[in-house]
C-alpha cells in the first residue's frame, strides 16, 4: 500500500486526467469520481469523467453528473485515475483499455485488492468508502471543498455505509460526514432523494419478486430472484433491482441473502449480504467475485435455477463452518 502523499503527488504532476470508477456505478463510485475530479480542477487539472456503464436516474441530482462519459471518450491523457474498482475486468471493456496505453495508472479504493494492477495504489479497506478516502486525500492535497465537492463526497459516504448502519460505519466515518455537512450539504434533501423517493419501476420490481422469495430449512439462508422474464414484463433496469437483496436479509433468523439477478438470458448478477457472521466475499470468490465481508457479489453463466442451487449450497456450507 503507498502513502495518501505518493497519490497526492502523483495528481499535482498529472495535467490532463480521466477518472473512472466501476461498472453497473453506484453512489460511491459516482460521489468519489466527481468529489475528486471537481476538486483537482480548482488547482488547474483537466478533468474528463467516464463510466463504463450509464449513471443511474437516482444519482442525477450530483452536481457534474452530466458530464460523465458513458464508456471511453476521446482525447489525450497523461493519467488515468480508477476509483472503487479492485479489479480491471469491473472497469468494462472499452474503459479498461486505457490500462494499456502509455498512461500513469492511481488506484484509490476500500476493497482489498489480489493483485495491484495500477503505477500507485492506495488501498485502505478499514474504510467505510471510497468517498471517506478522497475526502483525506483532498486535506492532504490542501484543496479547499464547496458545497459541490461536499454533496459528491457525503453521497459517497451516505450509500456505502446504508445511511451509516452498516457495520464498517466508524466515528472517523461520521466526523468526515459531519465536516462535509459543514460546507452547506443537505444532508436531509440528499437522503430523501436516496432512500424515500422510488420511481414506479421499483415497485413493479417488487411486485414480481417477492413472491419468489424463499428461506431454507434451517432459516439461515434466504434468497429472492428477477429473471429475464420479469425484467422484459416491468422494463426495469438493472438500477431498480439494487434493494431487493435488503428483504431477504430483513427476516429475522436469516444470516445470509442472495439476490439472483439475470442481466440477460444465461447471464446471471448473484448479490450476497450477511448480516453477523459469515464473510459473504469468501462465498463470492469462489465463483470469481468479491467484495466486503458483509456485501459481495458476482456473475455466473448459466440457467438462473442451476446458478441458485450452485449458490445457495455454498452458503448453506459457509453458515454451517460459520465463515
């Protein structure tokens, strides 16, 4: 792991840089790759924001959103910043290719990472969000925020940690939120817009899944699905699927939940969530994913019901060696 300063030196020699975060972006990514972008732009950087897939509706409200590229945009670039993306193939294939060109690579992330794939790294999965680790890197860096800069940041902190419930929530995580708050963040608008406004889809969503929701013998297991079927019968993107994981692991009993989610035919999305015990991104890894300890996922081929039995089997084993 380098130092915070070796990135903060590597950004004041950078000119002209591409930040990027992850596919299928979520609050973290998107907050933290506009929190940082807006702010190196006070010190005279050009910026240029992608993603490898479009932002979802319910981050539109960021400030700079609409200057986030979908895929890879045109143009020079000395550095190539990715944020909240341990590994390349989560960057997409067109965004990952900039790995190979003549380009100085900064990884900035709070998932641990098997094999560093950028010039310099900075990893630090004690924290509860990418967006707690920008915010340090911009006090480092001595750049001043605004109330932009904080919104970006705070929706970072406020997804990533569930509206701060989530067991990696820390003290140091709520005094970067409250300091954020400080430069004018409505914090209360912020959430509203998160967590208590839905477009119809979700509820559509709803309608179809939870009738598919299951819990195993034991009540250790639960797991809820949304095949294609069901995708193409509400039009419902990939973004008003996200929260069907949390209903599962909302019955009381249940340690581990599974959301099986079929992008398109054969393709099948896994979400993991645990909520005391097992370190569900054990689980995930061994069907070539990862992630947290309490959140993981990953995607397999395959016929949705045969994905199931491959998936919930592996839990119900890592349940039982309680791990």
């Amino acid at each position: 792991m380098n130092d915070l300063k070796d990135v903060a030196w590597e950004l004041y020699d950078a000119e002209s840089i591409i930040i990027s975060g992850h596919v299928m972006p979520d609050g973290d990514s998107i907050g933290s790759t506009l929190g940082l972008g807006l702010a190196l732009e006070k010190i005279g950087k050009k910026i240029t924001f992608t993603s490898p897939h479009p932002i979802p509706e319910i981050y539109k409200f960021l400030p700079g959103a609409e200057r986030i590229h979908h895929g890879l945009p045109d143009g020079v670039y000395d550095t190539f910043v990715v944020l909240d993306c341990s590994v390349p193939d989560r960057l997409g294939d067109e965004v990952v290719s900039l790995l190979d060109r003549d380009i100085k690579v900064i990884n900035i992330d709070h998932h641990q990472v098997e094999k560093p794939f950028a010039h310099v790294s900075y990893i630090d999965s004690k924290a509860a969000s990418t967006g707690e680790i920008i915010f340090d890197l911009l006090k480092n860096m001595r750049i001043n925020l605004d109330v932009d800069i904080a919104t970006n940041l705070y929706t970072a902190i406020v997804t990533d940690t569930g509206s701060f419930k989530y067991e990696g929530t820390a003290p140091g995580t709520h005094r970067k939120a409250a300091a954020l708050l400080e430069y004018g963040v409505n914090g209360a608008r912020i959430s509203k817009m998160l967590f208590d406004e839905k477009p119809i889809e979700v509820f559509k969503v709803l309608e179809n899944a939870l009738p598919t929701l299951n819990v195993s013998e034991c009540g250790k297991v639960a797991w809820i699905n949304f095949d294609w079927e069901a995708r193409q019968k509400t039009g419902a993107k990939d973004e008003h699927t996200e929260e069907l994981v949390d209903y599962p692991r909302r019955i009381k009993g249940v340690e581990v939940a599974l959301l099986f989610r079929e992008l398109s035919p054969g393709v099948v999305k896994v979400s993991m969530r645990s909520n005391y015990y097992v370190d569900v991104s054990r689980v995930a890894s061994e069907f070539g994913g990862g992630g947290h300890k309490r959140a993981s996922g990953c995607v397999l081929k395959g016929d949705i019901s045969e994905v199931q039995k491959q998936v919930i089997s592996a839990a119900l084993e890592a349940v039982k060696r309680r791990v």
